[in-house]
C-alpha cells in the first residue's frame, strides 16, 4: 500500500483548487479584459506567497 506523504497530498488539494477556480473563472460571463486580469492578479498574489514562504522557511 502507498503512503501519501504530506507534500504529495498538499500538491493534490492545491492542483484540483486551481483546476475548480479557472474552472469557475472560464464559466463567468465577464469581459475577457477583466478575465484575464483577474488571473494573473490572483496568480502574482499566490508566487509572492509562495516566495515568502521559501525565504522565511530557510531562515
């Protein structure tokens, strides 16, 4: 039997959360501009995260 580390289960919660929200994002009727702004935003929020946790976590 396989056991799930916790990185391997971290990275699978995270991959269907991304799937479900560009999922959810496709779905809205909004104005492509708008669209693809919301995306990147959220996308430079979550890589400023990330990368302040690789710092903080060598510390």
């Amino acid at each position: 039997m396989l056991t799930l580390k916790r990185k391997n289960i971290t990275l699978g919660i995270l991959t269907v959360l991304g799937l479900a929200y560009f999922c959810t994002l496709s779905n809205l009727a909004i104005n492509p501009f708008w669209r693809g702004e919301i995306t990147l935003v959220s996308l430079q929020f979550f890589a400023i995260i990330y990368v302040t946790y690789l710092r903080w976590s060598h510390r």
